[in-house]
C-alpha cells in the first residue's frame, strides 16, 4: 500500500547542529580552537551542507570564508594605521 500524498521532509538544520554551530562560532570568538573544530566536526552531514548553502546565499561566503576573516580580522586591527 503505497500513499503518493505523504510529504517529503525537507532537508534541514537539526538542533543539535545549530547548537554545534553556536558553540563552535563562540570557542572561535574566544580563542579556543580545538573546541571549535570538535564542534563543527560533531555537525550531521545533511544539516552540514544546509548550513553552508544558507550562509552563501545569506552573506555570499561560506563558512571557511568566514573563519578566515575572524583569523585575518584581530591582526589587522593589531597592525599600526599608515601615514
């Protein structure tokens, strides 16, 4: 007995990921980046691929993009202004 009205999930963030993703961004803002990297390798697969397809369309970079901004972004302000 097949049913062709059931509905099909659609692929999505689980809350375990987001929390992962959560923690994952805070241990990176804190310096903490084997904490950071134990939680981003915790994410699920599917909820991985969504995460990386929202932040594109979102702000137009994906994750890695965005890391090494955060990375980039304490030397720059380290360095003395020109001039």
């Amino acid at each position: 007995m097949s049913d062709t009205n059931i509905p099909i999930p659609l692929p999505g963030i689980s809350l375990m990921a987001a929390a992962e993703l959560r923690d994952a961004l805070t241990a990176i803002e804190e310096g903490k980046a084997a904490t950071a990297v134990a939680a981003l390798l915790a994410i699920d697969p599917e909820s991985w691929q969504v995460i990386e397809k929202r932040l594109v369309a979102v702000i137009g970079a994906d994750l890695r993009q965005l890391l090494t901004a955060a990375v980039r972004e304490p030397e720059a302000a380290a360095e003395p202004p020109l001039g």
